[in-house]
C-alpha cells in the first residue's frame, strides 16, 4: 500500500539516506543536473500521490455519505456524513504522518550506531 502525503507533506528526504557515510554503504555523488533531475522526479511523483489520495478519499466518502440523487444539493445528514468522514481521514493521515516520521527517526538512530 503507498503512503500518501496528502493533506500533510511528509518531510522524508530519501536522499539523506542515498548520501550516508555508513560503512555498509557507498556514497553517492550526484552533479547538480542530476539532483534537480531527481527532485523533479519526487516532486511529481508526489503530485501523482497526492492526486491519488485525494481522489479516493472523494469516492470513499460520496460513497459512504451521499446516497440521495432526488435533489441537486445534499441533505443536512449526507453533509455532517462529509465532514465526519473527512475529518476522519485527515486525522488519520496525521497519525499515519506521525508514526511514519517516528519510524524514520528510529532507522536514522540505527544507522549512525
């Protein structure tokens, strides 16, 4: 399962890890062009994430919450349905954020030992 940023960015640099001085691991020299290249590359692989995640939080929560086609606007029950299922999956991307940026920290802390 891909870990999505959205609504938080998840600041998780995979280059600090390309770049490590550990002794089971090369370091890698990348010229100037060959970095932009590679953020480039991250950042929209990001976007692509992000659309991604949002675009299945939007049919999870139409799906879950809206269910009356009678009427061009949405009843009071199908709107509190929306915003519970939203604030839902945010505060879970939160926490998602949270132990993902712990586990980082962790394998960080192993590899300077």
């Amino acid at each position: 399962m891909d870990m999505y940023s959205f609504p938080l960015h998840i600041p998780y640099n995979p280059l600090t890890s390309a770049f490590s001085t550990n002794a089971h691991r090369p370091i890698l020299r990348l010229t100037s062009a060959e970095q932009r290249t590679l953020e480039q590359r991250m950042q929209k692989r990001q976007v692509k994430e992000f659309v991604g995640a949002f675009g299945g939080l939007v049919e999870h929560c139409f799906t879950s919450c809206v269910d009356d086609f009678t009427s061009k606007s949405l009843s009071s029950k199908e709107t509190g349905c929306l915003n519970r299922c939203v604030l839902k999956w945010m505060a879970t991307q939160q926490r998602v954020s949270e132990r993902f940026q712990e586990h980082n920290a962790q394998i960080t802390q192993q590899m300077q030992k």
